[in-house]
C-alpha cells in the first residue's frame, strides 16, 4: 500500500514538474532542462514503484490463496480418456471427454506456427 502511495507522489511530481519545465517564462534554459531531467527521474522512479506495488499485491494474493483453510487439497484434472493416455497423447478415444475441437493433433506446420507464437509472446514479456 505504501509503495502504490509513492507510486503515485512521484508520477504527481513528475506531472507537476513537467508542466513547470515548460513555463514559456522560465529563463535561464538549464533551469527548464534541469526540472525536465528532475520529471524524469520521477517519472522513472514512479514506475519502478508501481511495478513493486504490483509484485507485492500479487505476493499478498498468492499468500491468501495458498492460506486459505476451506480450499480442498489440489487434484491435477484427469486425463481426457484412456486413448490419450496410453498413445502419448496422440489420439483421442470414443469415450473422450475433451470438445471435439480440441481434440485435434496439431501438423507439423501448425507445431511451428504455434512455436513461433510462443516465442513471440516470451519475447514482448509476456502478458503483463
Ligand atoms: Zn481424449
């Protein structure tokens, strides 16, 4: 909670700083470049603070998550049906409970489409 607080102090400060940088008034020009530089670094520090405040709120979620009395136990979800199990996950049996949809083996273009998708994602960072 502190941390969202200085989150928003500081991107306050470099709002607020940013529009005294460019008071058309403001003479010498290293005081303007200065208070610009000054909003900057607020503005950084902004939002390395609001990616802390983030992280921390994803912790505290996690930790209620994982404390919380009335969850049962994990069970991992069973296999769709016994086809599927016992081909290496290459074919699906009559008695599968998976939509018919998703039930389809990719081909091998398809595998390096979606590798390349994947790839892409990892890369931008994920979904933040
Ligand atoms: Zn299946």
């Amino acid at each position: 909670m502190t941390t969202r607080i200085y989150a928003h102090a500081s991107a306050a400060a470099a709002i607020l700083l940013t529009a005294g940088a460019c008071h058309p008034d403001l003479h010498p020009r290293w005081i303007g470049l200065s208070t610009l530089f000054t909003a900057v670094l607020f503005a950084w520090f902004a939002r390395r603070c609001y990616a802390q405040a983030r992280l921390e709120r994803a912790v505290q979620q996690r930790l209620e998550w994982f404390h919380r009395e009335d969850d049962e136990p994990f069970v991992p979800p069973a296999p769709c049906c016994s086809f599927w199990r016992h081909t290496d996950r290459q074919v699906h049996g009559p008695d599968c409970t998976r939509p018919a949809g998703a039930r389809t083996t990719l081909t091998s273009e398809e595998e390096a489409a979606f590798a390349g998708l994947a790839a892409a994602f990892h890369r931008a960072g994920g979904a933040a």
